[in-house]
C-alpha cells in the first residue's frame, strides 16, 4: 500500500512524512515543487530509506500528476502543498492563486480521473484528504465561540481566500463526482522544521541572532496554538476514520496573544541560552506597523474531531514550546542553512 503526499518538504508535510514512517512500513511516495518553503534537507533522514520516493515537481502539472497516480497506485492523497505565509500573500497573492485553487483544481481533476479507473474495492478504499486552515473562517471578536465546522467562511487575506477556495472545490468534487473526499481545517502549528518567516521560528531565531523581535501592531492579535506532531495524529486519525465528505477542525484549545507568546519564547531562552550581557531577550521586542487586514482572534473548537474520532492533543502549549525551544537550540545548522539561502546548495550538492 502506498499514500502520496503532496507538499512533504515543508514544514508540516515533512512532520507528516517523517511521522508516518516512524510507526508504520507503508510506502510513502512525496510530491513537492520545491519552493522557497520546500526543503528537502527535511527528508534527509528517509534519503536511503526504501519506503520513501521523492518527486520534484508541481501538483498543477496534471501530466506529472496522473504519471505518480499510474505508475504508484496510492491508496490515499494526502494534499498539503500551498503558498502558506499571509505576509507573502500579501504583498504577491499571484503563487497564491496558482498553487491553492488553480494547483488544487488540477490535482482534484488528475485524482478523479484516477479514482474513476479503479476496481470497486479499491474505489471504495480511497481517500483525498485536503489540509486546510482555520483562517477560511475569517477573525472573531473577544467574546465569540470558538469556530465550529458549520461556521460559515468569511476569509481576509488573500492566503485564506485562496485556501476557501480550494476548500470549496474538494467539497465540490464530493457532492458531484462522489470523490471520496475528507478536508481538516488546522488552527496555527508550530514545532520543529518551521520556516523562520512565521511568528514562533522568526523569534527564536533573532533572539539568538540580538535582532528586534518584531510586534505587528499592539500584539493583542490572538492565534490557537497546536504542536505539529498533535496535526499529524489528527491527519492520520480522520484519514482512517474521518466520514467521506465531511470537515474537521483540529486545534489545541490553546489561544494566546501574540506578545504572550513572545513573551513566553523569551523566557525560556532566558532560560536555555542566557544572553551574554545577562539581559532578557525580553529587550529586544519592538512593536512595528501592523499587518494590512489583520484578523484578530482565531480560534478553533475541536469538540467533533474529539467526540467522534477519540483525538486530543498530546502537548500543551507549555510542553510544545519548550520542545520546540530545545529543537531550534539543537539544530541551529537546520536554521542557518534555512536563513542564508544554503539549503538551497546542499539540495544541488546532495542530488546533481
Ligand atoms: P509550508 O509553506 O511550510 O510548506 C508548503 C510546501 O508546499 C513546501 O514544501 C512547498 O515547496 C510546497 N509547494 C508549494 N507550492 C507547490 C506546488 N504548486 N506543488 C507542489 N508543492 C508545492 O506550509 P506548511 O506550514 O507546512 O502548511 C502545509 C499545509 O497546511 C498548507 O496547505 C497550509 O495551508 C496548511 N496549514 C498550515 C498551518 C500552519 O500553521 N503552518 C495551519 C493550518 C493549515
Ligand atoms: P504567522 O506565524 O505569520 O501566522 P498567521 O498569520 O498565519 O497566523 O503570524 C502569527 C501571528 O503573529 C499573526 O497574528 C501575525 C503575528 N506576527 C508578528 O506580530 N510579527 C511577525 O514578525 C510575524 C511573522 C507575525
């Protein structure tokens, strides 16, 4: 048996892959264009590993697509590849538009037709399961509940637009072709292999490095924080158990302002690598201008994917972060290798 999954070298579908290998033997063959944000240095651990076949390449590239789907016969499609980073959305939505909806269009269509071609038993085994996020939702006020799957979507920025969009198109794909769809919708993950451009990983990073710590706006925005082996046992629960069709949010009822948690990241480096001069990296926050259309709060209810599937996170934001702290600390060649652009050269090195 063999799944596919697309997006593997980034930073949860290389979480994804290395957890999935570690507890089961079935062949994991991985879709991944590459980006800026693909790293294959991520995988290196699986380079010689048998169970483990690497493809470079683009998820909207149908006749690539269809290639994999023939020659590999997976059981199961599990889609992670986007544009992931709401700043870069801004400032250039164009890849946005191009990998979320158009590459996800052309996937869903690549997979279809391979669906379509298969014997009844296998038909009736196979699973699409579509990697969302909880920001399709749009931003809620201090007092709101948490979002529930039957929110309706009221996206802001043109990431979370784009992944409404492709959210809507696998729904689409199930009620009129009956493609056996699953789609999980994630509040913020943090955790190792993080790409330094997001909160958590950016401020670890130039804490160590004595750069600011940049605060959009008032830093009151609330995000709902999970660990990312927590996203990945969610991901592997619903592929198994999920109902065809349906939706599930996954988040760790973890809701923290974002100064709380630089706050946090601060202390704890304090902590396990005290600045020379025995000040708290507390110093270096500084409070810049605030993101365009920053929402303010998110935050996901979890009851369904707890009730119905048996899933709870296995971290607290408290063990997660330390953890991830101690990641950082531990793989600062990872980090310089992300921040100068040289991962970039060992991909040449290791696979020309
Ligand atoms: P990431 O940016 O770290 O990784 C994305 C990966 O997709 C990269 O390896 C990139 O090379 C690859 N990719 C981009 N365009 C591609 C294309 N056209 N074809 C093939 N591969 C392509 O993102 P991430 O944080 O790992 O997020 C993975 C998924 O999870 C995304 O769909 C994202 O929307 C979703 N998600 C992320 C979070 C989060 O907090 N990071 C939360 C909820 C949901
Ligand atoms: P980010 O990690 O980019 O994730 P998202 O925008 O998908 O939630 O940002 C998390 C929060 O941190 C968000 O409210 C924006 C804020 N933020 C900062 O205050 N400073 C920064 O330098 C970055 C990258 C984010």
């Amino acid at each position: 048996m063999t799944i596919l999954v697309t997006g593997s070298a980034g930073f949860i579908g290389a979480n994804f892959v290395l957890d999935w290998l570690a507890q089961n033997d079935e062949t994991v063959v991985s879709l991944d264009k590459l980006t800026y944000a693909g790293n294959r240095q991520n995988l290196a651990s699986l380079e010689k590993d048998p169970r483990h076949h690497f493809v470079q390449g683009d998820i909207g590239d149908a006749e690539l697509v269809a290639d994999l789907l023939r020659q590999h016969h997976p059981r199961a499609i599990l889609n992670f590849a986007a544009e992931s980073h709401v700043d870069r959305s801004i400032h250039g939505p164009e890849d946005f538009i191009q990998t979320n909806i158009v590459g996800t269009f052309r996937l869903l269509e690549a997979v279809r037709a391979y669906w379509s071609s298969l014997g009844e038993a296998d038909k009736t085994l196979f699973r699409f399961l579509h990697v969302s996020t909880d920001e399709v939702y749009g931003s809620l006020e201090p007092t709101d509940p948490a979002f529930r799957e039957d929110n309706k979507y009221e996206p802001n920025s043109p990431y979370s637009a784009s992944k409404a969009a492709s959210d809507h198109l696998v729904r689409a794909y199930h009620h009129t072709y009956g493609l056996p769809v699953l789609t999980t919708n994630c509040s913020n993950n943090y955790g190792p292999y993080h790409f330094p451009e997001k909160l958590i990983p950016l401020v670890i990073h130039n804490a160590l490095a004595g750069k600011d710590l940049p605060i959009y706006g008032d830093g009151q925005q609330i995000r709902d924080w999970l660990y990312v082996k927590d996203h990945c046992t969610a991901i592997r629960r619903v592929l198994e158990a999920g109902q065809l069709g349906e939706t599930y949010n996954v988040g760790g009822w973890n809701e923290k302002a974002n100064i709380d948690v630089v706050h946090t990241l601060c202390d704890i480096l304090d902590q396990e690598k005290p600045r020379d001069d025995g000040k708290s990296y507390r110093d270096q926050i500084t409070f810049v201008r605030d993101r365009p259309g920053h929402d303010r709060r998110y935050a996901i209810d979890a009851t369904r994917l707890e009730r119905e599937l048996g899933w709870r996170p296995a971290e607290t934001f408290e063990t997660g972060i330390r953890k991830t702290v101690r990641w950082y600390l531990d793989n600062q060649t990872w980090v310089e290798n992300v921040t100068s652009g040289a991962y970039r050269d060992w991909v040449g090195q290791q696979y020309s």
